[in-house]
C-alpha cells in the first residue's frame, strides 16, 4: 500500500504539472515532506488530507482505489485451487 499511495501521489502531481515544491507550498508543508512521502514513508492522516486537497482531490480519494486493490490482492492470494 505504502508503494501504491506514494506512485498515486506522485502520479497525480506530474499530471497537475506541479513540482515536489509546488505541492509542498499548497499543502503547507516541506518538499522535503513530499519527497519521503513520494518515496514510501506514510503520512499523517491530517498530512494526506491536506496533500489531496492540494490535488483537487476528495478526502480520501488517495486511499480508496489503493484499499480495493489490497482487498482484490488478497482474494486472489487466498483463492486456492482445489
């Protein structure tokens, strides 16, 4: 999940046309912030909420295809054949 959410994160910024910088100052934070949560390291629910309002993002729109995924994952993964 730490992977998804941080590929999400750094996904939606390029597509914004926004840098680490320009992210950090619109969600009042350090690039330095950005940088390790881009690089895996999960925020703070407050952090993500105020990161996905910088995005345009509806609270929780991080998570929610990031939590399906896991949920698909790991139906598969119990899924044994018989």
């Amino acid at each position: 999940m730490r992977v998804d959410l941080a590929e999400r994160i750094r996904t939606r910024r390029e597509d914004l046309g926004m840098s680490q910088e320009d992210l950090a100052v619109s969600a009042g934070m350090s690039r330095t912030s950005v940088s390790n949560i881009e690089c895996g390291n999960l925020p703070q629910v407050k952090t993500l909420l105020r990161i996905e309002r910088a995005l345009g993002l509806e609270p929780g729109e991080l998570l929610r295809d990031t939590r399906l995924r896991a949920s698909e994952e790991m139906s598969r993964a119990l899924d044994i054949p018989e």
